[in-house]
RNA sequence: GCUCAAGUGGCGGAAUUGGUAGACGCGCUGGAUUCAAAAUCCAGUUCUUUCGAGAGUGUGGGUUCGAUUCCCACCUUGAGUACCA
C-alpha cells in the first residue's frame, strides 16, 4: 500500500465537514482558546501559496490547542467590500455581488483542500447585509456619542445636552472641534433645532467636517496620495487639485492616548508597537501665548487663539496674538523670532503694506506646490517677514514674525516659536535670513550648529531658569507661563482623525438621510439600509459619488422605508447619505462577529462576548499596523465604554507572518537577436533580462527548452545556446506577481505533492515571521518525509505496527521529539519541529520501530501540521474517531536520562576532540582524565596548561 | 535623517540561559539498483591544506577560560516613518 495523499485528503475533508468536526460551541466545561486569522479579500486572481502561510500557522495553533483540550474558536470570513469588484464592475458591468460571489467560492474551494480546521459555520462577510446592518450600527452609536476627558471615556449625548441645558458648555471637558464658542444654559436653550445640532455635531465620535482632499475632476473621484504621480492621476495622467469636502470623520483622536497606553498590555512585537506609537505621535510640552503688537489691519476677527476664554485669569485675555505648541518651553528665552504657516489664518490680518506684496507672493506659491513636493524639498529654505511683531511673555522684547513652509498648517497650531541655538531647522534658517541666534545654553558652542541634546541641557542668560536642566526648567517655565496666563501645559498628537467617506459604490451605505443638510440617523430598528441599484458604477455627471445615480435612495420618515428620488419633499421624505464607508469599516469589528454570527438581536450576544472574551492569538500581515490594527482597537475601546464588549483590546497575542517571496526565472537574450544564451555564457554577450514561466524551471535551474518553445510564440523558432547540454537560468528572488511570471498556485502543489506537503513545505521554509523566497523544488524533502512516515506505519502488506514493547532508544527518540515540538508550537517555531519530525521519523526507521505505544503518540504530534495522514493512519491504528480531540502526549523526562556525556575537549576555545566520560565523574575526575589523553599532550606539545576549565555535563577547556 | 529588524555553506535555514558552528532539507558529487530513465537506497559535501593541521558566522575593536550569542563603532540589506516645533 503505497501513500495515495489524493484520496486520502479528499476522504478526510470530507469527514471533517460531514462530522462538523471543527464546530466551537459557545458553552463547554473546557477552557476557551480563540485563534483568529485576518481575513481576506478574496480577489479575482485566487491564492496563490503566499497566501496561505499565516493560515497554516494558525492552523497549527488551533489544532495544537485542541489537543491540549480547549474549546478553540477558529472562523475565517470574508473582507467583501473594496475596490477590486467595483473596478472591475465599471470595466464590465459585472455586479460587485456577483463577482464577489464567484471568488468567494473559489478561495472557499481553495482552502478547503489545504485542510483547515475553520469553523465555516461562523463565516461572516463584510458585504452581507445581516453583517452590514451592525456596521451601520455602531456607526450611529458613534455618532451618539461624545468623549468626555473628565471620566476619559465616551458618552452618550444625551449626557452632554444635559449639560449644556443646565450650564451651557464652559464647564464641559470634551475632545472635540478645535473652536467651539461659549455659550450658557441659556443661550443654548434659546439656540434653533438646527444651531443645537450644529454644536453637537462638533462634539460626536463620527462627524461631517470639511477635508482637504485630492480631487481629480476628469476622473470624478478623490484620489489617495499614492495615487498621484507629480501631480497627476496615476490612471491616465489628469490634474489632480486640492479640493475641500464635506466628509465624515472618525474622532480616533479622541482616543489618542488610551491608544497608545493599550499597546502596553498586549503581547504584540516591539516592531508593530512602535509603529503605532509613532503614528499616534504623542509629544509632551506647553502652548504659549504671543501677543501681538501691531495689528495693521486694524480690527481683527476672533480666531482659534484669540477665542473667548482662552488663558483665563491672565492679563492677556482678550489681547490678540499667536499661540505655539513647543516641546522645549525650557528655552523660550532663546526665542528670535516666530514663524507662521503660510496658511495661518492671522498670515494676512498682520502683515504691513511693506511686506504686503512679498508675503502674498509667498503664500500662493507655497499653495501651488503639492504636499508631495513640499515634503521631498527638505534642504531650501525660504521665507519671508510679515513686518509684524509679537511680545516676549518674559522679556516684553519684540519678537519679528515670519512664515515659512517649513511650518505645517496641520500640526500643532500652525505656528512655531523659533528658538535658533536650539533647533536644527530654526538655525538653518536663521542663518538663511540673518536672524540673531542668542546663546541660552551654559557651556555650549553654537557658532556651527544647534544643540538639541535635552539630556546634557544646561539653560544660562534666561532669568529665572538660569542653571536650572531641561527637565526642571521645563517645569518652571510652564509654571511662570500659567501664572502670567500666557500659556499652560500641553500634550500634542500627530494621531489625526480618520477620513470615514468615501466616493464609491461597493462599501457600506451610511444610515443617514439629511434634512435641511443636517444629518439624521435612521432609526436602529430599521436597519440595515442596503446598498441600492445602480445603472453605472461612475460617479455622476455633476460629480456626486456613484450612489448618486441611484434612483431609488430617498428616505421616507412615515414609513421607515427607502423609497424614489422623485418622491423627495424635504418635509417628510429626504435624500439619503451618498457617501459609503471605507474599507476599514466592516474589518474593525469582525472578530467579535464570529463569536455569535448568526445573530439578528445584537451584534453579538452578551453570553457570547462574555464567554470568549477576546482573541487569544492573532495572526496576520504587519501591512495593517497602522491601519486595520489601529482603527480595530479605536471601535473595540469605543465599543467597550458602551459597555457592549466586555475588553478594550481584543487581541491578546499577534504575530505578523512574513511574505513568501517568487523566485523568478531569467533567461538571457542576446541583443537585437532571438538568440538566448545560458546563465555561465551571458558575461560573453550584451543581453537582456527576460522573466520566463517559473514551471518550466527544475530544481537544478535547468528550463525545459522544449516547453519555453511552446510557451510563447515568440521563444518558437528561437536558438538556444546551452552550456553541458543544458539551458540554466539565472534567479531573482522578488514578490510574487503575474508580470513576473514567478506565482505559484497552491492548487497545483496540492494536486503534485498533496495538502500535507503543502503546509509542511510553507512550515519548513523558515520562521514565521520571516520574509522568504519559495522554491517549488525543495518540497520533495518534505513529501519524501511523508513516504518515510507512511512506510514507518504501512508495509506492502498492510500495517506494520504492533503490540512490541518500546525499547530504550525508541522511547527516548519519542520524548525527545515531544519535547522539542511542545516548546517549538508554544514558541511558534514550527520549521525547527518539521526538522525534529525528521529526525524523529529517520531514527524510527533506522530502529526498525513498530510499536504501537510510540507510534500513536507519533501520530499525534504530527497531526496539527499534516493532518489527513495523521488522522488516515490513526484510523488504520483502529480508531474509529478523529484524531483532532486526542490528548497531547506526555513527556517524561526520565526517558531522556544519560550515564555518560561525549565531552568536546576545547584548547583556548577551539574544539578539538571529544571525549567519552561517565556523567557521575566529578571536576577534579574530568580533568585527570582529559589530561591523561593522548590528544591532549598532542595538543600541548609539551607545554604545561595554565588553567582547565571543567563545566560538568557541558566543555572541558584547557588553556595554555 | 530617525525608528525597528536582519546579515551564518551553492540555496532555505539550525544552534532555550555565552559552552562541539553549519541540525534538517534542497542542490551538487560518487556508488548501488535499472536495458535506460524516473523513483528508491548508501556514502560524501564550509573553506584552505604541504593531509600534520589551520581558518571560519558582514567589517574592525572589546569583555570572557570560551562569543553566531554580550558591549562599542562602522558597512550592507529590508521594513516603517518623516520639515511634528
């Protein structure tokens, strides 16, 4: 009996979704262990055997878990909505859905033949609207909601209305719009409907705000950065502007430090943590107060820094005047002068007619320049002098204000104090334009460059922080600050909200209609509001997103139904939203889906959430840190302050697996000919690179010349010239993409070499989290181990396991290997226990092993990596059950006990020989014995050892 | 520029706390089997070598009886991020 991986994969495939084999029930007298993948977009193109890396790891996990006798939550789903499907639409007039449909079914054939134990009973995808529904769910629960930084969690709004009836809002410590004016109980009551929602609205989690996008008009849509080369549309090469819009926004801001202070708790990599500690961008320091003294434009309107109740208590309020975030309020006494956004809003209130003409000219050529460029032009300073002054808070010196691009509108308040001895860029740039740059660091040369060294700062000519290091007169400067009411203590971040609208067709419409261009949110017991029909997958002529060529997409108050455009009256029916939701939207709550799929209640039930808590291991790619893993943990710590989840973070462990790696193909044209010459002659010629089919290649690098002649016309009637008989191509090892012609189909390896294979092969390759080519040809090392296994089990005539007592050396082969593949799993090292089956399998067969006492538990560890052999030679063992729910083997120390230890002998470090010697012999024993050895005197050479080192059970080491 | 990760045979990679560098596999070489090939099995495979041995984990230093492992500097590659005040 030969091992027939074909049909014996296919038998137990069967087995296992016939037995619902994998099925987690939601209440079991075992410990929860939930094992989650990030799910795919299933594309057009299928998997290729990139894909299914983390997947097999998982898998691993989840196996191994259930062996270990835990009830393992393992789903997998479908991210449905997204750009692709709608493309392709536009391109075809193919319905998303159905599209979408199709390569669901055959990513679902696709992994079922790699032999997952998924739970495919909890399968969610995002695009079905019994899951939209609760997409759209908790969008309006954002949208109820406000952050309240004084109990620093969110709230429902009605708490906040509370507030302003009883007391207006200047009590209120909100994370909200930037400027709010104050208004009393009063006022507030005696606001229109429309004013109230207006205020509200600034205060909301998801809110409607103007945004600065990339605006493409010959394309009708918005465009991401990357996707605008040198200003123009990547597609087809059109003018791209800046252009403003009414978007929603989610106020992840809000949750800025919460964000940041989670990542402490999680076991996630160091890698993944500091890059989202570096997107949340959180920097500690003060916001000053500059007042201005010259307002030649006369009256000026109110604006951020000069809002009623800004430094309240100080003699500055109501003055007018720039405010600056800084992280260094320690030497504010080296302050020379201030720089302003070109897109400040004061830019143009303070300039002098003097300067008029040049600040201008500054500001609009700044405004032509794309951000892009003004990023990759780092090196030019520019700038110019408005002609104002600002007031030192200490000194009362005037201060000049200049602006310069170097200042970003977008961080902090636009608005910089520029302290040249101490900032690199100030510096430049003082130099630049000849600004005096006052030393206030103690001992300190700044004749070349600026001293940015916090740590060594020792702050001198600056009054009351002289002698004082950076920490202390930070603290004091801020204090005198605060007394002055010039400023206070700040904490910035470079965290921005998330654009939450989109101008496309297949994603997630939005519950909201408008009235009077206010929004509303329908009502949840209405949901879902599913995506209409529509003619074009485009934008509309006049440029409204996509849905604006539906026509039925009105909402009807009477009857809570959506119903035709041509009905809308603005008094009782509206139009409805025609935006969708990003991308982002239906993957930031998925996991906690799978816990309770099915239900039409609740997102999920409360006995669910509350049994499987959380993701006990997530594995996925390092691609969505500062994304999906980032807005995930934003709605899940929102979702807890609903008190609807019962966790702020929702994944214990993650671990990123790396990219698999095609190796490519080259083949070597001579120049200007159809003539193509082997790898070893290609330095002899002029020649061009040319990627050719990665099949035809055999493990030694040789094309096949017949098949490459059939491949392409082109390669028909070529000359070949070989070296030995052979055409060797040269390799490269880059992504896998079809314009290479390295993609490899996971399909065919199946077919080939069999699933098992397959996943030992992605195991074996490297660690997990490894970036790494793949090579076809080295999964003959793994399938040949299959065959050995298979024989260790299986003669010509049928099993070959019996009864036998286990010798020594079997048992000792066995809880080596159980060893070593326990902390292997528990260390996700899986390619070093694919070695150790190996290992193991090779020295069985070498013993002529056939008993079943060490055999079965063999079969168990195997099992999590190849299971459809595992559980093939399970059942020929005569079990009539799954193998998947055994009991993990124990390992017994006692079986790997030695009398004696094969000693390395080093001479200054380097081995040199070895030695046999009884474990029992003490220090003094070993070393007379390693003296007394020939070798030993060989090595010396008549020299007499200065010292030997004897570490009992380890190295003896003999200096001299 | 900054942050993080990584540099080991022809290739993928191994080496729990510093203790026999190159496990396991691919490829390669030789042999057995075969009419032949595939498959399978056996032996060898870091480099140098005067066959005694010597060198060797990106480079240069350091700590140590002993360093792939720890420390310092540098080089290379990959990832992320960037005028963030």
């Amino acid at each position: 009996m030969t091992y027939n991986f074909n049909a014996i994969e296919a038998k137990w495939q069967k087995y296992w979704a016939e037995n619902q084999t994998f099925k987690a029930e939601n209440t079991s007298d075992k410990p929860k262990y939930y094992v989650l993948d990030m799910f795919p977009y299933p594309s057009g193109a299928g998997l290729h055997v990139g894909h299914p890396l983390g997947y097999i790891a998982s898998d691993i996990y989840a196996r191994y878990k259930r062996h270990q006798g835990f009830n393992v939550l393992h789903p997998q789903g479908y991210d449905s909505f997204g750009l692709p499907a709608e493309q392709y639409a536009i391109q075809t007039g193919q319905h998303p859905a159905v599209t979408t449909k199709a390569n669901i079914a055959t990513y679902r054939r696709q992994l079922d033949q790699i032999g997952f134990s998924f739970d495919w009973s909890r399968e969610v995808r995002t695009s079905d609207p019994s899951y939209y529904k609760w997409t759209q769910w908790i969008f309006i629960q954002l949208f109820n909601s406000w952050y309240n930084k004084n109990t620093d969690r969110a709230e429902d709004i009605s708490e906040l209305i509370k507030i302003f009836e009883a007391e207006g809002n200047t009590s209120v410590n909100a994370i909200c719009d930037a400027a709010i004016d104050a208004f009393s109980a009063g006022e507030w009551q005696g606001f229109t409907a429309e004013e109230q929602q207006r205020i509200l609205l600034q205060y909301r989690l998801t809110y409607l705000a103007e945004t600065e996008v990339n605006w493409c008009p010959a394309l009708g849509t918005v465009l991401a950065n990357d996707e605008i080369v040198n200003g123009v549309s990547e597609r087809g090469g059109h003018p791209v502007i800046r252009k403003k819009m009414t978007q929603w926004s989610m106020r992840i801001s809000a949750y800025a430090e919460r964000l940041l202070q989670g990542l402490e708790k999680i076991d996630w990599t160091d890698a993944l943590k500091e890059s989202q500690r570096n997107w949340i961008g959180k920097s500690v320091g003060a916001e000053v107060f500059f007042p201005i003294l010259s307002f030649p434009k006369g009256e000026a309107k109110a604006d951020a820094s000069t809002r009623a109740g800004y430094m309240t208590g100080g003699n500055n309020s109501g003055a007018r005047g720039i405010s600056v975030f800084t992280t260094r309020p320690d030497t504010i006494f080296g302050v020379s002068f201030m720089t302003l956004a070109p897109e400040h809003e004061l830019v143009s209130q303070i300039t002098t007619e003097a300067q008029k003409e040049a600040v201008e000219a500054y500001v609009l050529a700044t405004a032509k320049r794309s951000e892009r460029d003004r990023m990759a032009d780092v090196k030019t300073i520019s700038g110019v002098f408005t002609g104002a002054y600002a007031e030192h808070p200490f000194t009362k010196a005037p201060i000049p204000i200049w602006i310069g691009d170097y200042v970003l509108a977008g961080y902090g308040t636009g608005a910089v104090m520029s302290v040249p001895c101490g900032d690199e860029r100030d510096y430049a740039f003082a130099k630049h334009f000849n600004i005096p740059i006052p030393n206030i660091f103690g001992g300190v040369d700044i004749s070349e460059t600026a001293f940015s060294d916090k740590s060594n700062t020792v702050i001198a000519n600056s009054d009351f922080l002289n002698g004082l290091n950076y920490k202390k007169a930070t603290k004091r400067a801020i204090y005198e600050l605060e007394k002055l009411g010039q400023g206070e203590g700040k904490t910035n971040y470079r965290l921005r909200d998330a654009v939450f609208s989109r101008q496309r067709y297949w994603g997630e419409p939005f519950p909201v209609y408008y009235v009077n261009g206010m929004p509303q949110m329908i009502a949840t017991e209405h949901l879902p509001i599913t995506l209409p029909e529509v003619e074009k997958y485009l934008p509309t002529e006049t440029g409204e997103p996509p849905l604006g060529n539906a026509t039925t997409w009105a909402w009807d108050t009477k009857t809570n139904t959506v119903v035709a455009n041509t009905l809308i009256d603005n008094e009782t029916i509206f139009p409805l939203e025609l935006n969708t939701m990003p991308g982002w939207a239906g993957s930031s709550w998925y996991f906690n889906r799978y816990m309770d799929p099915t239900n039409t209640e609740a997102f999920a039930s409360k006995e669910a959430l509350d049994y499987w808590q959380d993701v006990d291991l997530y594995i996925g790619g390092s691609e969505h840190a500062t994304g999906h893993l980032l807005y995930s943990r934003f709605w899940q710590k929102f979702l807890f302050d609903k008190g609807v989840v019962p966790t702020d973070e929702y994944a214990k462990k993650l671990i990123n697996q790396g990219m698999i790696l095609g190796t490519s193909a080259i083949i070597y044209r001579v120049s200007g000919t159809n003539t193509y010459v082997s790898l070893g002659l290609k330095d002899a010629h002029n020649v061009e690179e040319i990627r050719v089919d990665v099949s035809m290649v055999n493990a030694s690098n040789e094309i096949d010349v017949d098949k490459l002649k059939a491949w392409q016309p082109q390669y028909s009637d070529a000359e070949f010239i070989l070296e030995d008989g052979k055409y060797i191509v040269g390799r490269e090892v880059e992504k896998m993409s079809k314009r290479w012609f390295n993609v490899v189909n996971p399909d065919d390896i199946v077919a080939d070499y069999g699933a098992d294979s397959l996943r030992l092969y992605e195991m074996f390759l490297g660690p997990l989290e490894q970036y790494k080519p793949w090579n076809t040809a080295g999964i003959t090392g793994v399938h040949n181990f299959l065959k050995k296994l298979w024989k260790l089990y299986v003669g010509d005539t049928g099993l070959k396991v019996d009864e036998t007592a286990p010798t020594k050396d079997h048992l000792k082969t066995l809880h080596k290997t159980i060893k070593k593949v326990q902390a292997d799993i528990e260390n996700f090292s899986f390619n070093t226990s694919v070695s150790t089956f190996m290992i193991a399998v090779n020295e069985l067969t070498q013993q002529k092993c056939s008993s079943k006492a060490v055999l079965e538990p063999l079969l168990i560890l195997i099992s999590p990596y190849a299971p459809h052999i595992a559980e093939e030679l399970w059942g020929q063992l005569g079990h009539s059950t799954s193998i998947s729910t055994v009991a993990f083997p124990e390992f017994d120390e006692s079986h790997l006990v030695e009398s004696s230890k094969n000693y390395p002998i080093s001479f200054n470090g380097k081995m040199r020989f070895t030695m046999e010697l009884g474990l029992d012999l003490n220090k003094d024993e070993i070393e007379k014995a390693v003296l007394a050895h020939e070798k030993t005197q060989e090595q010396l050479g008549g020299r007499t050892p200065k010292k030997v080192i004897v570490v009992p059970g380890k190295i003896v080491n003999i200096v001299g």
